[in-house]
C-alpha cells in the first residue's frame, strides 16, 4: 500500500482526480491502482496483467493511460521497449530509480535528506542559469543490476 495513504484515502484521492478529467473510478482501474500501490515499485503492463489476469492487456493500457493523465500514475521509460509504471509520488513519497540497462528492472531507491537537500540545491542552481522555475526533479541512474553484472 501507499506509504502515506490508507486505502480508503487513497480511493477517495484517485476518484477525485479522476472526476476532475471527466473518467469514473472503475473496476478496472481500480483494480490497476490496488496492484500498482500493493506492489509499490515501477511494473511493466505485462507484470500488472501477471497480477489480474482476468484484465485483457489492452484494458490496462487504456487504464494506465486515463490513470496517467489524472495524475494517480507515473510513467517511466526504461532502457528497453516496455515502460514501467508506478502511483504519482505525491500519493506515495518522492523517490529515485535504479534502472538496469540489461534486463530493464527498475529498483525504487529513497536517497538520505541530505542527498535530497544538495540535489535540490544544485536544481535550483542549475534552473536559475536558465530562467527556469523546477517543479520537481527525478533521478534514474542507469546501470546494471546484480543478476546482470
């Protein structure tokens, strides 16, 4: 479950964003976002499927894609052709990503507060060189996991 949240919080928080798009809280999505919170790490739509079998691949794509623009799923591109998704973090908590280039898992990581303090300086640094003004920041740092190396 989400870190933050409680189910009920949680359903009340996807609903509402949805509403505000102008989707309903289905079954079917409802469903996606109890396995993306249940699992609590970026997957791919083939480990979601895995997990609700009785939901056809495109329906979760279609889920995926409306939880995604109401802002309840982010997705993440990875360095193979299957993106992972994952509950938005401001319904989790901010993290980073570990992303191995061979197999394409992708490790959630939560760095220290001093790690986050010195990133978040040096975004504000580097946005202000450019007249930018940062909303967030996310770190993938790509490489290879222990099963690849």
């Amino acid at each position: 479950m989400a870190a933050s949240l409680d189910a009920e919080a949680l359903s009340e928080l996807v609903e509402g964003r949805l509403r505000r798009t102008e989707r309903r809280y289905t079954k079917g999505r409802r469903s996606v976002v109890d396995v993306l919170a249940e699992i609590g790490h970026p997957a791919s739509i083939a480990d979601i499927c895995a997990l609700l079998p009785d939901l056809p691949t495109s329906s979760a794509y279609r889920h995926l894609v409306d939880l995604q623009s109401a802002g309840v799923v982010r997705r993440l591109a990875g360095p193979d052709e299957f993106a992972r998704f994952e509950l938005a973090e401001d319904l989790t908590e901010h993290q980073h990503h570990l992303v191995c280039t061979r197999c394409g898992r992708v490790t959630d990581v939560t760095p220290s507060p001093a790690f986050e303090r010195s990133v978040s300086r040096t975004v504000r640094q580097l946005a202000a060189l450019h007249a930018f003004d940062p909303i967030s920041h996310d770190l993938d740092v790509m490489g290879h996991c222990s099963a690849c190396t």
